[in-house]
DNA sequence: GCGACAG
DNA sequence: ATCTTGTCGC
C-alpha cells in the first residue's frame, strides 16, 4: 500500500487534542465505497508487558461461502516498541502507527476495513477507526465492545436490536445487540461511509459470536492466540 | 471539585 | 490491553 501522509505521532495530550480537532474536520461521513470483495479486520495487542505493541489485520472474502462462514485470505502481524501510553480519547496516537505498518504488509487490498474501537463516537469524533481511515483513504467501520462517550437506551434483546448512540442531539453511532443475551458493542462510522451503512456491514459480518468475524479474527491473531 | 473514561 | 481455572449455560 501506498504511503500515507504520516504527521507526528508522538504528540503531547494537548497538541494531540487540537490535531484531533483539525483531522476530525476531513472525516467523510456519506458513502465512498467500491463493490466489496475483501474486507479487513484490525486491531491491536500488546506483549512483554505491554512494552511491545502488535498490530495484526486479517483480510475475509465477501460473500462469505455460507452465512457466517467467512474465508480468511490473508492476515499479517506487525511488532514495534510501545510509543504512548494509553490515554482515553487518544487511543489512536498509541495503535495507528502499527496499524498503518500492517497494512504496509499487506498484499490484498481490502475496500472495507473493521477496526476494534470507535469511529465518530469520540468526543472530538476522531476515534481510532476514524484517523485509521483518513490515513488509509478507505472505508472504516469502527466497532467497540465497550462506551467511550454518548448516551443511549437499552436495546432489545435479540439480535439485530438495536438503539442510536446519542451525544446530544447527534447521533452518533449504534449500540447493537450482535448476540442474543450478550452486552451489545458499539457501531459508529469511522470514514467515508454513513452510520446506516456502517451498521449493515457490522451486521452483515456477524457469525454466531458478540464480535463481527473481521474483529473476531483480529481480535484473536492480536493477542497472540489464532 | 467530582466522575467518566475505546484499548 | 493484560494477568488467569474453572465453570455456568445454550
């Protein structure tokens, strides 16, 4: 893949906060998407106690064989030194590096891309899944299996409920309930897609597990265990 | 000042 | 995120 823009990553908290604010103004909300063919799953682990950071990204087949029976055709993992610590709300300042270098590995290039984290559901609406895309110039997704900031009811209990993340008078994601009976994850645009669609890629990669297959299986590649 | 707080 | 065994439930 390409190389993108890289600005500096090793920022204070404030000066990363203004750049946020800044990026947060290129985000792309309506759709940009090619016909799907592959769509990637990302995220982030950490070893030797927390001192190395690794990326890992796992590319599907779209459609899948048989519903939920997704092919993985390739995945790659990338290891570098841990440059920041974590700091809520500048999560991506500390996993982007590493995704980004990832994907640099990367053969297959994927026209829609998963992130474990947050899209717009960010206080200054630059999750992870967000600055990922900008940077990447690709459709991202962000799924987050826990609340960063909004608020929102109690969606129903069966799978496919769900209810709009609200901050405000915007919406800005979807808490959906991915399984029966399960805590429900958080579905918000990262770039270059609506939330509407967003949420029928989320949905549309479920298999029988909370997570949708593309974070599921980066999920587990991540922490070293796929 | 007091909570809340993706991974 | 990560450290960790068994155990409850579909």
């Amino acid at each position: 893949m390409s190389n993108p823009p890289l600005h500096d990553w090793n920022l204070a908290p404030k000066a990363a906060i203004e750049l946020q604010k800044q990026l947060a103004g290129r985000v792309e909300l309506e759709d940009r998407l090619e016909r799907i063919r592959h769509i990637a799953g990302v995220d982030i682990g950490f070893e030797e106690s927390g001192d190395i950071t690794r990326a890992a990204v796992v590319v599907l087949a779209w459609p899948p064989a048989a519903p939920g029976e997704f092919e993985v055709v390739e995945q790659v993992v990338h290891r570098e030194p841990t440059r920041m610590p974590y700091i809520p709300g500048l999560l991506s300042f500390r996993e982007v590096p590493a995704a980004l270098a990832a994907f640099d590995k990367l053969t297959t290039k994927p026209e829609l891309v998963m992130v474990d984290g947050q899209g717009i559901a960010h206080p200054r609406r630059l999750g992870v899944a967000s600055h990922l895309g900008l940077w990447l110039d690709l459709p991202t997704t962000g799924v987050a299996k826990s609340r960063l900031c909004g608020r929102h009811a109690t969606p129903g209990d069966e799978r496919g409920d769900w209810m709009p993340l609200m901050d405000g008078e915007e919406t800005i994601g979807v808490v959906l309930r991915s399984r029966t009976g399960v805590k429900p994850v958080f579905v918000s645009p990262g770039h270059r897609l609506s939330l509407p669609t967003a949420l029928e890629w989320a949905t549309a990669c479920l298999g029988r597990t909370k997570l949708p297959e593309p974070t599921r299986l980066a999920d587990r590649l991540a922490s070293r265990r796929g």
